[in-house]
C-alpha cells in the first residue's frame, strides 16, 4: 500500500543508486539500522518502502512513523500480503502512534513493479526480509521483474570448510519464494550470515543516540522498544555495501534453496554473487560516520 499524501519540493541531490528496500522491519531491530543509514546518504535515492510477511500493515504504520518524524514523510511506504501466522512484533506499540489521516495505501507489488517499469533497469531491490513479495512480483509480472538492475538481499548461511550453516530466517521464512527468486535470472548479490554478524556494541550504540538528530531520537525509540541489549546488524549490510562495495567483497557462485530453506552453494554457472568476509571496522566507520553527520 502507497502512501499518497506526500510531495517531492526540490529536486533530490545527485544519486547513483535508486532502491526500494523490503522489509520486515518492527521484529528484529536491524531493520530500522539498514533503513538509517539509507535515509543518511547522499548516494542512495530511496523510491519506497515495503514491507514483508505477518502484520504487513502495522509494519508500515512503524516505517512510516519513522520516516515521517525523521524528516522524511515524502518517501511513499507500500504493504505486501499478510502471512500467516504473523510474528510477533517487538516494536508495535511505536507502530500505533501514528496519526494515519489523509493516508492511503496500495500493495507493494503493484508499488514495486510500477517503478521498475518506470525506472528499467535502474533500480536496485534491497530485500532485507523474507522474500514473498518479490515471488508475487514475479507470478504477476515476471517481465517487469526481470527489468531490475539487481536484487541485494540479506539472507541465507553458506557452509564452508570452517563453518557448518543452518537455514537462516529470511529463507526459511518463506522458502518457495526463496527458490523462485533465487531462479528468476535476475542479477543478485547476497550478504549471509557468514559476513554479516556485525554486533554493534555499547560504545557504538551510545555514540549514535548521543548524537540526539530526529533519526538517532527514531532509532533509540525503536531499541528500547525492542528490549535487548546488542543489536547485531545484519540488515545494514545490504546498504552499506552499496555505498563502499569494498567493506563486503563478492565472488560469483551457484546457490540453490533446498526444501528446509537452507542456501546450498554447487558447481555449474554461477546465478549470485556472495559476500562471505566482510571488512567489520570499515562498516562501523562507515556507520558511524554516517550517522553522525549532520545532513545527509
């Protein structure tokens, strides 16, 4: 669903990345971190928001509530289809103080599809939570679908020699959709667990609230609702890499999704493009930085 109440004033500042970001922000809390450092950088042109599995609507209510009281009411937010059984929501109460008068929402899939037929070929999908609505995208219009530029998701656990790997959330969540996203044929770039366990500590995290900006002030609202000690930001990846590529290095693999959700690498033409060791203190400069900074 798509917020209409909302005007664009000025022409937005040179961007060399066009996303949408899907989420199931309102469980975990790194979400709200990913979405953070998004709306903090000058780079990344946000187009919307949607969002993912369970209580679809009151995920919105909460990304709406934070954009809007970050300064950034203009940016349309987009609900995709319910699931069942919904999750329970860590930060729902935040969700419901919202004053949703003038608003009007349509789904995400026909927000997403038609902006990528608006914008062939430019616009990246950060998929950061289970992905049913890119599989619905696909069952309604696999045409457009295929005129993304890329998808970047956070999700899966790739085994290696030193590491056993176990189905990770965003998959397992929804593994049909997983399968068929992963045999779209679209270009993807995936961050596993296996580099993006990237726990930000107290020092950090009290840095970032001191810095008292509406953003930060939305972010320690969120924390605190959320009612655990160390955030582990796995979600922020997927933004940080499009900012520096470098912090979470790729290499071309085969990754199938097998029926317990697991990401299964093989031989054969490679259909993703992997981070498996990211460079940990260059993201939390990055972060830090970013968060910090006045004006995006």
């Amino acid at each position: 669903m798509l917020q209409t109440a909302h005007s664009q004033t000025s022409a937005p500042a040179p961007t060399s990345h066009q996303i949408i970001i899907d989420t199931d922000i309102g469980d975990d809390i790194d979400d709200a971190f990913a979405l953070a450092l998004a709306l903090q950088s000058r780079e990344i042109n946000l187009l919307g928001i949607t969002t993912a599995t369970g209580d679809t609507q009151t995920r919105a209510q909460l990304a709406l509530r934070m954009l809007r009281e970050s300064g950034h009411g203009s940016i349309p937010v987009a609900v995709g289809r319910a699931t069942r059984p919904p999750t329970t929501l860590t930060q729902e109460d935040f969700a419901k103080d919202i004053d949703l008068r003038g608003v009007r929402f349509l789904s995400a899939v026909d927000f997403t599809l038609a902006q990528i037929r608006k914008h062939p070929h430019q616009i990246e999908l950060v998929a950061i939570g289970p992905l049913t609505n890119l599989a619905d995208m696909i069952d309604k219009d696999p045409a457009a679908f295929h005129l993304l530029k890329r998808i970047v998701i956070m999700g899966g656990d790739i085994p290696t020699e030193n590491e056993k790997a176990s189905p990770e959330w965003n998959i397992k969540n929804d593994i049909a959709a997983a399968q068929k996203v992963f045999a779209a044929g679209v270009p993807i770039t995936v961050f596993p667990l296996n580099s993006t366990r990237l726990r930000l500590d107290p020092e950090k995290r009290k840095t970032i609230f001191r810095q008292a900006s509406p953003l930060t002030y939305m972010l320690s609202a969120l924390y605190y609702q959320w009612g655990q000690e160390t955030p582990t930001l796995f979600d922020a990846m997927t933004i940080a890499s499009l900012l520096q590529p470098d912090v979470c290095p790729t290499i071309p693999m085969r990754v199938s999704i097998d029926e317990k959700g697991s990401t299964v690498p093989s031989s054969g033409t490679p259909n993703v493009e992997v981070c498996l060791t990211a460079h940990e203190e260059q993201f939390f400069q990055l972060y830090l930085q970013r968060m910090l900074a006045k004006h995006p």
